[in-house]
C-alpha cells in the first residue's frame, strides 16, 4: 500500500445519497410521468402529438416534502427532488458531517440566526410564528416557545441529532438542546422564568416591522376554524369543537385556552399527522404531573409519541408558500378518516371515495382494470402511518422453456434463473418485506405464483400482505396462533412478537373492529336486504364476472317508517369489477340482478359508528339521525353500462359472428349430428352456453351445468329459470327440453348423477385451470364421467399474435408492456395457460389414447391450413365402445344449486 506523497480522495456524495444518510427509509420518493405535448407544426391539426417522456419527483421527508424540476430521466428527477431537500435544510454538501462540538457551534448560531433581522422576513414556517408572537400581549410579547423552535425549523432539528442521535426517537430531546444553545446567547435574547420560551433582546427595526404589515393579508375580524378534541380518557368519545385565530391573537395562545393552559409556552406541538407536507398536527398541554392514567392512547396512536391528557386535532400553521397564517378546518369526519386511513381497506376506500360501497379487492387483476390506489401505494402508505420502515419489494425473474416430451412441455415447465429486468416469454416472482423502524422484520411474504409482468407479480403480492393485514384488523382480538396460520394461506411468514409490538395500541383504539375492514355480519349479507326494487326496463346487457360496471349510487340513512332521510355518500360513476370482491357483496348481487338503464333500491342495516362519521365531508356532516337506533342504510343504486373483458372484446372485434357464437353454433352442428337428449356443461359459468342453447330446436331434453362459483351458477339460474319457464308456456314450445340442473363443484371431481350423458362441453375453461388441474380434469371426464361424445376448446396461443395487433388492443394497452420484449401475452388474465396447437394436439392425443377414445381436431375463428390456425381450438372426443358399467355407484360430490322440470321448479342457493 502506497503511503508516501498520496492522498486519499473524498468520496463526494450524491444529493439522494446525503438524504439517504440523514433520513434513511423516511424519505420516501415517488416519481410520476409528465404528459407533454409537441407542437406538430401543423396549423389546425387536431391530433397532439406525444412529446419526449419527462418525469417529476415527490420526496417526502418527516418536517416537509419537495418537488423536483421537470427531467428527462427518473433518476435526475429523484436526484433534483433530494437537492432542493438539501437546500430546504441548509446543508452544504462539500462539507462532512459535523462532529459534537461542531454541532453545538452551528446549533448556537443557528439559534442566534433565527432572532436575526433578515430572519424576520423570511418565508419559513418559524418565522412566522417569530412575526405573530410580536403581537402577543402585555409581559408575552415577542416571546416564542420553545416547544415552536424546536419542531418547526428542520436545519435546527438536523443538528440535534448530530450531538444526540436519541433526538430522532425523542423529539423532545430537542427543547433541553435548545435551551442550553439559548444560554450561550445571554445578551441577545433572554429566556423566560419558566424557561419556556425565548424573546429577541432588543427590538427590530421599525421600517422591517411596516414593510411586514404591508406584506401580510389581514383576516377578517373572528376568523374561526374546526377542530377537534381528542380525549385522554377512552370513555369519552371525540368532540368537535372551534377556534378563533384573529389576527391579533396568536394561534397557540388560544390553542393553550382550550388546553387548560396559560399560554403558548405550555403546549406541546407533534408531528404532522398524515402527510408529511400537511399542517395538521396534535397540540396537547406541557404539564409536569404524567401518570400512565393520563396517557392518550388515541393520539399516541397517531402521533407516534407519547402524549398526556386531552390533545386537540388542528389543522393551522405557517409554511413555506406564504407570510400569511395557513388554515384549514378539521371536522369528526377528518378525524375518523384518518382512523380508517390506517387500515389496508380503510385506504382503499378513502382512495376511492367510497366508504359505504368500496371493499379492498381479492385480486390484482390488470392495471386497467384497477380503480383507486394501487397495492403497493397503499402498503406504502400504511408502513409510513404506522411509522415502519417502507417495504421492500425483492423480486426474481425466469426464463420459461419447454420440455421434448409433447404435452409435457405444457405441464412441466424449466425454470433458469434471468438477470433481465424483462425476458420475453419468463415469469417473475415478487417478495414483501416489511421491518420495523429498528430493522426487526416483521413479515416476510414469499408467493408462489409467477407472473409474465414484472408489476402484476409486485401488486398481487403487496395485495397479498395487505389481506392478511385485513384479516388482523377485522378482528383485533384473534389469537396470534390463528394470525400465523392465516398467514401460512397467504404464504407469509408472521414475526409474532414483533408484531404485536408494533401493532399494540391497535386493539385500544380500533375497539369497533368490524369498521375498520371488510364488513361481516348483516351489514353485507345479501340476505339481509329489504324493500329490493328494481325499475325500468334495461337494454337486455346485464353483468357477469369479469366485466368493468360503471354505477351511479347514492347512500342515505334513513329512520324507521322512512319519514327523515339523510345523505352519507354519492358517486355519479362508479367503475368496478365483477366478481373481484370491489364492493361489499350485497351492492354487488344486487348490480348481479339488474340491466343496463336499470335502477335499483334497498336497505340494509347500519354499518358501524366509524364508517358513518367518516363517509360524512365538511359539507355534508352526518346529523344526529345517522346514528339513532332503529335506522337503515338505504341504497339507491343505477346500472350506467357494462363493458366486457378485452379478450371478448378483441373476438367481437374481428370475429363475425364473435368466436363465443361460433363455438355454440360448433356444439350445436355435434348436437344435431349425434341426436343427443343430455348435455353436461363442463364449467358453465354464468349458463351463457345453456342459455344459448335454448334458443334453438334440437333433441336435448336434459341439460346440466356444473361450475365451482355459486355466484356464476346464481346467474346462470336467473336467465334459465325465465328462459324455460316462458317457452313451457308457450305453444307450441320452442324446444324440447324436460329437465335442467345446476351443479357446484369441481369438474375434477366426479359426481355419478353426470355420467354417462350424450354429449359434454368444456368450452373455453381449462385455459382458466393450473395445467395439471386440466390433465386431471382430462382423465376424470373420460375414465369416469364417459360422455358418448366431448368438445373441449382452448385458445390457440399462436393466434395472440393477430388478436394483439388490433386497434382495440393498441388503444388499452398497459404502458408497462411497452416495456416487455415478450412477443405476445395470454388473452385474460384470468388464464394460467395458453397452449400452441402442438401442445393442445399432444395432450389431447395422449387423452385419447388412455381412454380409448377417438379425437379429431378442428376450430373456429379461421380457416383451416392457414397459418396461425384457429383463434379458438376444438379437440372432438368420441368414445370407441359402449359406456361402462363400473361408475353407476352413487356418488354424489356436487350441490344442487338449481334444478328445471316442466312440471316443477327447486331453487337451493
């Protein structure tokens, strides 16, 4: 090692890099795209064209938040935002971190800065509390607390921490440090008695002290803002209540009034509550007697520190913007909204505005498809409520490819580790980790579904943390043995005593559980509904699962007798996925039973206290009927229109008839072909086959549908029940159908009441299956089930290609898959797996083969000898003998959901 003439150069730090030191995982960056349009030189050419992609950063930071300048690049974005924190801080980046006694020095002049002339002036948060404590009366005047200097100057705070580094989880370390750096400055400024606050020696200049007056807007005489009162005492709920912030009269003073206080010096001030750039913040008294009696559990809760006696939720203070006092009013109904906001669903709902309607979804379906905040935003933002470390999000990528041995390439697939951020035709894996702010993990999830895209793969698994988070909300007291074994479900692994340090005034604040996620009980049990009334005639569209729906709704609490009604919450369009759990399960089989143009009313009972308060705004508070017993919700509810899913609208698009008809049309030529008398519908969903079906004159006489979702079969009951019901009526009937049946279960389990029948259909399900769940299902229908005859149809993955280079698709496509290198996705995604035509073929062969069937191959949606082949596969299976007799035991596997004859009708739902 050289040690002779050479020096060791310093490392000179990035601006994020001095953010990272100071702050760590606290400063949060949050980059977003800005949508720039280029002049096209083409006078009155209405078609914008896109300018070059430019990106602004959001860096938010415990005391405030910056935003950067307009940059080509992400990360000269994040690095802009980190130098204007810089800046806002007063750091001088060429110079290293001061050691202790450096600190002092720079905390004394600091000090001795902010009672200086020049500071007076300045558009600081500080200084305006130095202007406003000028008017303050008789032996106050021009003394400003120390509590204020201590939480409302960032450079100040920085420097704390420097001479002790406890500061950052004491705060008020920071008013002892003050005090002391104050006494060094005997001769320019002068402490109180009570060592509370601090005043100017001396006076400023006149002409400084006119030209403030001239700068600043005077309020209006009695200007008052609502807050709210937070009580020590859990027995006592919060209470709305008002201040009078004149401009003569400092805000803290009549802070410390309502307080029981004397006057400003005595109030303690915390964090921002919410976002980091907010001004709301708890304000409680500083008083010397604290017993564990006094402890406010409820502003502890969202504070973070350790508050004693009544605290009063306000929103008021100076910032960086103006010289003038900023304010804003905070009602019960902000209060509440910041409870629910600290839980997973709670924040989905808010991010929707809807408290009454919305629910956190089951799944991250496609971007979209998905309204409101995205999983990963809201996991974001509960870590950085509940003051953990933000989440980190490892993820790992695979390189797909396929077996030599014919369908096995389909069932088994090879995984090799990729470096790529992308690879075309590989899959990503995505982990959450959550720690505390002292680095102690606390969860760990580790799915084992792969995604094709990157974002699908961290969504799902942040969605997946923030359902087990749910589950522990919802139910507060559940036992940590049976917390870990939900989670164990959800491939997450639960640090028990970590948790419940971090989690342990959760229980005493949220005591009406239920309102803080997914509602139980009767609030949303379908069954619960009353008074149902569904007008108008509709379009004939109605939803089914998968399908966006876009509703109108209002909420209204209404009293017994329906004599006074009040307004909770409304929405002009409200845009949701069927079937993905958006909303709470009554809205959504109440939408289930409508059309389009169709209106719709019912009632159900109160949801808990909290909702109500929180679905109320500063305009629209609650009154005292919202919460008076022997009231109702009453929901007026209208279907605006429904929009199918891409993959259907693709088909419809450059299909005519669309592939769904012409797969009908297919089972029906093999129907009419065979004469069959019973069908079993293999996955029949919402019945559409079934019902097709019906409208044509053939030999069928039984038809029955099996599927695992009662929701589906709900459906599917409803259109069938009205279809057979009228043509029996009818003379002479339009079909011969004499019997119908409705199944739940899994069509790889057998049930001997579906053997043996003519003809069975699979059309369009086993893409929807894991691939060995399709090859069991494969050998379950025709070792047991034996139809006579089997039509399975399945997309043809090469046909992707064609359908994804429509102009429907181009127009919704996802920005990230711009990205992709990919050449072409699956269809829905719902789908596990798409099979080439050699994949289908194989493994229908090998099917066949082992049965002693018969296959032939065909489609739909192109024509036969063109490449890539049909959009839709068909493999016809017939059996080679006579049906075996070895299946005719009972076994009965399946509910009866439904069952049609034309003399008699049972529904069992």
């Amino acid at each position: 090692m050289e040690t002779g003439g050479s020096t060791v150069k310093k490392t000179t730090l990035t601006p994020k890099a001095i953010i990272h030191q100071r702050f760590g995982s606290n400063a949060c960056y949050k980059v977003e795209e800005v949508e720039e349009s280029n002049p096209n030189g083409c006078p009155g050419l209405a078609i914008q064209r896109k300018g070059p992609c430019l990106y602004r950063c959001f860096l938010q930071l415990p005391e405030f938040s910056v935003v950067s300048e307009t940059c080509k690049r992400k990360k000269e974005a994040e690095q802009s935002a980190a130098e204007k924190a810089i800046e806002k801080l007063g750091i001088d980046p060429t110079k290293s971190n001061p050691n202790s006694q450096e600190a002092w020095d720079e905390l004394v002049g600091r000090l001795s800065y902010a009672f200086s002339t020049e500071f007076l002036s300045a558009i600081h948060p500080l200084s305006g509390h130095f202007r406003a404590a000028l008017r303050r009366e008789a032996h106050y005047t021009g003394f400003v607390p120390i509590s204020v200097i201590s939480i409302y100057d960032a450079k100040l705070i920085s420097l704390c921490k420097y001479i002790n580094p406890e500061t950052e989880s004491n705060p008020f370390l920071v008013m002892s440090l003050v005090t002391k750096a104050a006494a060094k400055l005997l001769g320019s400024v002068s402490i109180s008695e009570d060592q509370l606050s601090i005043r100017k020696e001396g006076s400023y200049p006149s002409e400084t002290l006119e030209s403030l007056v001239d700068q600043q807007s005077s309020f209006l005489n009695d200007t008052w803002i609502s807050a709210v009162r937070v009580p020590y005492s859990d027995e006592k709920s919060t209470e709305a209540l008002t201040l009078n912030i004149s401009d003569n009269i400092y805000y803290l003073d009549v802070i410390a009034q309502e307080l029981g206080v004397t006057d400003a010096s005595q109030v303690l001030i915390s964090r921002p509550i919410g976002r980091a750039s907010s001004e709301m913040r708890l304000y409680w008294a500083n008083k010397s007697y604290k017993s564990e009696e006094s402890l406010n559990t409820r502003a502890r809760y969202f504070s973070g520190q350790k508050i004693y006696g009544d605290a009063i939720l306000a929103s008021v203070g100076y910032t960086w913007r103006s010289l003038d006092l900023f304010y804003e009013d905070v009602s019960l109904c902000t209060y509440y909204r910041l409870l629910i906001n600290k839980t997973p669903s709670g924040a989905y709902k808010l991010s929707r505005e809807s408290i009454l309607a919305a629910e956190l979804p089951l799944a991250f379906t496609t971007r979209s498809n998905w309204r409101g905040s995205t999983p990963r935003e809201i996991l974001c933002t509960f870590c950085r409520l509940h003051r953990l470390s933000e989440p980190v999000f490892p993820t790992a990528s695979s390189l797909l490819t396929s077996s030599p041995e014919g369908p096995g390439s389909s069932k088994k697939l090879k995984v090799t580790k990729s470096s790529g951020e992308t690879n075309g035709g590989g899959t990503f894996k995505c982990n959450v980790k959550i720690f505390s702010k002292c680095q102690d993990l606390i969860l760990a999830c580790s799915p084992k579904v792969s995604f094709k895209k990157q974002n699908d793969a961290i969504q799902n698994a942040a969605l997946k943390v923030l359902s087990f988070l749910n589950i522990y909300f919802k139910n507060l007291n559940i036992s940590l043995e049976k917390l870990t074994s939900y989670g164990d479900e959800l491939d997450i692994q639960l640090y028990a005593q970590h948790f419940s340090k971090e989690f342990e005034l959760s229980p005493l604040v949220h005591k009406y559980s239920q309102s803080m996620g997914t509602c139980t009980g009767s609030f949303l049990d379908s069954n619960s509904t009353s008074q149902l009334n569904v007008e108008g005639q509709g379009s004939g569209t109605s939803p089914f699962s998968g399908c966006l729906v876009c509703i109108s709704y209002s909420v209204y609490v209404v009293s017994e007798g329906e004599s006074m009604k009040d307004l909770l919450e409304s929405s002009e369009e409200f845009e949701f996925e069927i079937g993905n759990g958006v909303v709470t399960p009554v809205l959504e089989a109440v939408v289930m039973q409508m059309f389009v143009g169709q209106s719709a009313s019912f009632n159900t009972e109160l949801p808990p206290r909290e909702l109500i308060l929180a679905a109320g705004d500063s305009i629209r508070t609650p009154s005292k009927l919202s919460l008076t017993r022997g009231c109702s919700l009453q929901y007026s509810v209208t279907l605006l229109r429904v929009t199918e899913p891409l993959e259907d609208r693709m088909e419809q698009a450059l299909f005519s008839p669309p592939l769904s008809k012409q797969r009908v049309e297919y089972a029906l030529q093999h129907i009419k072909e065979s004469c069959a008398t019973s069908l079993v519908d293999f996955g029949c969903g919402s019945g559409s086959l079934l019902d097709s079906l019906l409208d044509y004159s053939t030999s069928l006489e039984k038809i029955i549908g099996v599927d695992i979702s009662q929701k589906s079969l709900s459906r599917a009951a409803k259109i069938l029940h009205s279809k057979l019901n009228t043509a029996s009526g009818a003379a002479p009937a339009t079909n011969g159908i004499k019997s119908a049946f409705l199944f739940e279960g899994s069509i790889t389990d057998f049930d001997s009441r579906l053997y043996g029948s003519d003809i069975g259909t699979c059309l369009e399900v086993i893409e929807h299956m894991e691939e060995d769940q399709a090859c069991l299902f494969g050998d379950a229908v025709l070792s047991l089930f034996c139809p006579r005859i089997l039509i399975v149809s399945t997309p043809n993955y090469e046909y992707n290609v064609i359908l994804q280079k429509s102009t429907l698709q181009s127009q919704e496509e996802d920005p990230e898959d711009k990205n992709q290198t990919q050449s072409c996705k699956f269809r829905n995604h719902d789908h596990k797996f798409e099979w080439t035509r050699e994949q289908f073929n194989s493994w229908a062969s090998e099917l066949a083969q082992r049965h002693n069937y018969s296959v032939e191959f065909s489609g739909v949606g192109g024509v036969f000898g063109v490449e890539p082949g049909f959009a839709s596969q068909i493999a016809v299976f017939r059996r080679g003998e006579e049906c075996p007799m070895t299946n005719t035991d009972e076994s009965y596997r399946y509910d009866v959901i439904w069952e049609w004859s034309s003399t008699n009708t049972r529904t069992v739902l």
